[in-house]
C-alpha cells in the first residue's frame, strides 16, 4: 500500500516537465500569495481581473511579430501589463470617472482588442490557447528561468518596501504626513501586480488569473487579519493547491491551469464552512 502510493507520488517527477511544471507552480503560486495579500486588503480584485485580460493584445501582437516564437511572448505580456496597469491608475486619478469604471473600459477594450487580433488568424486559437487556460506541464527551461528572475524582482521588492505599501495601502493620509513618495509606492504596487500577471500567465491562464491572485489570500484573511501570517498562509495555500493540482492535472489529463484553481477554490469553501461552524458555536 505505501510502495503504491509513494510511486503514485513519485512517478511524474521522472518527467522533466513534471519537475520544471513543478517548481514553476510552488513559485507563482508564493508570488501570487503574498501580491495577492495586498489586492485582497486594497480591494482591488476587479483590477487583478481585468489586468490579466489586458495582456491577451499584447501576447496576440507579440505572436504576430515574432513569427509564433513563444519567448518573445512574455515581454509582449509583461509590457502591456505594465502599461495597462500604469494606465488605469493614471485615468482612475485624473478623470472624474470612478475607479472601476475605468477599469471595466480598459478591460473590455484591451480584451476585446486582443480576440480581434486572435480571431484575424486561425492557428493563434491553437497556438495561445495555453495563454488563456494555463499549461504548466508547458514550462520550458527557458520560461522556469525568466519565471524565477521576475519573482524575484517581486518578493525583493514586497521587502524592501514593505513598511511603505503597508502605510500607503491603510492608511494614505498617513503616508502623506509621512511625506511618503505616495504616487511612486501606489505605481510599485501596480508594476509588481503587472510583472506576477505576466509571469503567472503560462500556468494558470489569462480566464483563470485573478482566481489565483485572490483565492489563497482570501483563504488566509479568514484565518487572520495580521498581514504577514496573512502572506504566509496564502503562500502555503497557494503552494499546496499549485501541487496537488498539478497532480490532478497529470493524472486525470485535465487543465493545469482550472485543477490548481479548483483546488484553490476547494480550500476556500471548506475553510469558511469551518470558519462559519465556529462561529456559530461560538454564539451559543
């Protein structure tokens, strides 16, 4: 029965692309956790929505111009994240139209821009279907690399400039009488949500990403409202799901992408039943 299992368990990792899909979904699972936090407190779920879908132009025109090579495709996404995200914060701030409307403009015309240029070219449904889906069993050496650089770039940042966004996102005035550089830290903020878009893209998808971004830190913020035990259990909530649904995956020969957001999904329900029994035996 053990032997069984543990074959069970060990078997795929024989694969190479087992292993890099792997070690790509603990990564971008962590990623999105702890920059999911800070959407999750923010309120700012719709924004992670509605970025993920404005890369899909991006990596359309990206295959356009490359010919279909698919490592020119994620900086064609991390650019048109990056200026997606700098763009909806500067028309949100400067227009007397409310954030999400802002946001549902650029959203459904950046999305709607990006199907057009899908639709002009028959073998971009085939070719980039894994964009909109996921496919981490997908995941060159390539990729992995560029993937472990940017999340870098992302926890390195959260670090260093973790006391600011914490300032800035609870307490704005705050930071102003601090004399916080507010607009810099607020554009950081949407930068590293762009990069861990961009980055995230390959493994769950553009249709799938704001569940990752929002699931496993609205797990843990029902578990606590400290911050950083909020990041931490997002992270093994993320990394846990990113596992077991990537097994799924190989098992059952389903969506990378939708098992390991199922399993999010999973965790979630079961952790606000239990939340919810609590609560109410506790009002007894």
């Amino acid at each position: 029965m053990i032997a069984s299992i543990w074959s069970w368990i060990v078997q795929p990792l024989t694969y190479g692309f087992m292993q890099r899909g792997l070690v790509a979904s603990i990564l971008v699972g962590t990623v999105c956790a702890i920059i999911g936090a800070f959407i999750v407190l923010r309120g700012m779920a719709f924004f992670g929505d509605a970025l993920a879908h404005t890369i899909l132009p991006g990596v359309a025109v990206g295959y356009l111009v490359s010919g279909g090579a698919q490592a020119s495709l994620f900086w064609w996404a991390l650019g048109t994240a990056i200026v997606s995200a700098l763009g909806i914060g500067a028309i949100s701030k400067k227009s007397q139209l409310r954030e999400d409307t802002s946001i549902g403009i650029v959203f459904a015309g950046m999305f709607a821009l990006g199907i057009a240029l899908i639709s002009t070219v028959r073998s971009y449904a085939v070719d980039l279907s894994h964009f909109l889906f996921g496919d981490v069993l997908g995941v060159s050496s390539q990729s992995l690399i560029t993937m472990v650089i940017f999340s870098a770039v992302v926890l390195i940042a959260i670090w260093a400039f973790y006391k600011q966004l914490v300032v800035v996102s609870f307490d704005p005035l705050l930071a102003v009488t601090l004399r916080m550089p507010v607009k810099f830290l607020n554009n950081l903020l949407l930068i590293l949500i762009a990069i861990t878009v961009a980055v995230s893209m390959q493994i769950v998808g553009v249709a799938l990403m704001v569940a990752m971004l929002v699931t496993p830190a609205a797990t843990a913020f029902l578990l606590t409202k400290r911050l950083p035990r909020m990041m931490l259990l997002a992270a093994l909530s993320a990394v846990l799901s990113s596992i077991i649904g990537l097994y799924v995956s190989f098992y059952l020969s389903i969506s990378s992408g939708s098992a390991v957001v199922l399993i999010c999904t999973f965790f979630f329900v079961l952790t606000w039943v239990i939340q919810s029994l609590r609560g109410k035996r506790a009002d007894r």
